[in-house]
C-alpha cells in the first residue's frame, strides 16, 4: 500500500491486521476509531503512515511483518480471540506467537481440526468472503448408518433454514456395523451447515474434523499446535479465492487429486451459478 495514497479507513484497518473490513466497519460505526484525534466515521479515508489512526486510543502500526499460520483446533475451543462466557478461545492456542493474530473464518465449539490465521485483514476478507467458494473438506463420523438416497441429498442440496445448500461433494471413507466416516467437501460457509445437514437427514454427528482448506491441509499437525503455511499455500489459496466465477464445471478438487480408491463418491455436477 503506497503511503502517498489516501485510502478507506476499514481498507487500511484490514490491511493493518486490526479486524476483517465488516468488522472494521462495526468498530468505526461505535466510535472506537479516530484519525488525526477527531472520531473517524464511514465513508473516512486517510493515508497510512502520515495520518494518525487509533484504535481505542491505541495507535495503528503499518510495518508488521504478515503471518498466515495453519493451526489446529482441538473441540471445546471458540473461534474467537476473547469469549464473554470465560470460555476457551483459540488465542490462548497462538499465545506464543508474539504477536495478533485472528481467524480466518470460523469452526464451531464442538468441531475440530484446521483452522486458518492471519494479521492480514485483505487476506483474510478475499479467503472468508463466501462468493469465493473456497472448497473445504471435512472428515465426519455419523450414527446409525448413511443411505444411498441421503449421499446423494447431500450431493445435491438440502433445504435448511428455508434455503437449498449448494451441491457438495461426499464419498464413505469407512463403514461398520451403526458408525460411517464421510468426507464431505462444501463450497459455501453457512453457519454448521454440515451438522445442519445431517440432522434434517436423521444421521447423528458423533465427530467432526476440518481436514482441509483449499490447498492447504491439516496432515499430521498435532492438536493445539500451528505452523506457518508456505508461500506455495498462500498463492494457492488466493489462486483460488480469485477465480472468476468460483468454482468452473470440470475443476477437480485438489483435496481428491490422485485419488484411485473406488470408494463411493457422489459428485456435484457443477458449480450451482
């Protein structure tokens, strides 16, 4: 960002790693923002570096180096960095980072796995967006068992909350006698859209991991642990948030890239446009 340029004030917030442009606006609009002393108010421009932005009185930094970490969340953790109800937050899994961080998204109390993080409010709002269509895919155990009709419901869409799901993509990994483990990839981010899913279709969720975000895997990251993702990760990652259109009819999915295990697989056949 050119210092000589004046831009939105919930642009350079963003850019600065203080919050995701929709938040920024939120914390502008209750008067935590000023510029240069005065309260600032939508609409505000200003140019980073030469006009004084405060938080809560706290001033912005603009030279903070970028962080984009792959962390996973282990159940019972809240993807917030502070919780009102005292509960465990994913903050208190980067503590040792040195540095603010916040979510790319999010993965609800009950769930687990790979979860995304990042100082860098333009990355995160392009990745989280959910017209981008980012593919994420999930391993999820369900009781008693899984029909053939309720794959392909879930393939296809199902209403919930007065509105379709948009078509997935799932495949049995492993079946035995009252317990199924799918691997489901969703397209959208509706809120617990997989749980919601399988309660309209009667299947019980006994567990659920994010194993993948786009290009970037979980593989073998322990528990409570994070890493820093790769500069091919991040290309990746906003290669994919770019593509005109979301996901084209004949993209694969690199989550199932050389993949040969004739298991059951229910496939969209396209992007719902």
């Amino acid at each position: 960002m050119a210092k000589a340029e004046k831009s939105r004030l919930q642009k350079i917030l963003a850019s600065s790693g203080i919050a995701s442009r929709r938040k920024a606006e939120e914390m502008i609009s209750a008067g935590r923002v000023t510029i240069n002393g005065r309260p600032a108010k939508l609409g505000d421009s200003a140019v980073p570096g030469k006009d004084r932005i405060a938080v809560d009185g706290e001033p912005i930094a603009f030279s903070e180096e970028k962080v984009y970490l792959a962390l996973h969340k282990p159940r019972g953790f809240v993807t917030t960095m502070s919780d009102e109800k005292d509960r465990r937050c994913v903050a208190m899994l980067v503590e040792d980072l040195g540095r603010r961080v916040y979510p790319v998204g999010r993965l609800d109390k009950d769930s687990e796995g790979l979860l995304l993080m990042t100082n860098d409010g333009e990355f995160a709002n392009l990745v989280a967006h959910p017209k981008k269509h980012i593919a994420k895919t999930y391993r999820v155990t369900v009781r008693p068992a899984v029909t053939e009709d309720q794959l392909a419901r879930i393939a296809t869409g199902i209403l919930i909350d007065g509105k379709m799901t948009a078509p997935a993509k799932v495949r049995v990994l492993e079946q035995q006698q009252g317990r199924v483990v799918l691997e489901i990839v969703l397209y959208e981010g509706r809120n617990r859209e997989i749980r919601k899913m399988c309660e309209a279709l009667g299947l019980e969720v006994a567990r659920l991991k994010r194993i993948a975000v786009g290009p970037v895997r979980l593989s073998m990251l322990p528990q409570g642990k994070y890493r820093e993702l790769t500069k091919e990760e991040i290309r990746g990652l906003l290669a994919e948030a770019k593509k005109e259109g979301g996901r084209k009819k004949n993209d694969r999915d690199p989550s199932h890239a050389g993949q040969g295990t004739g298991k059951r697989t229910f496939a969209d056949s396209g992007r719902r446009r």
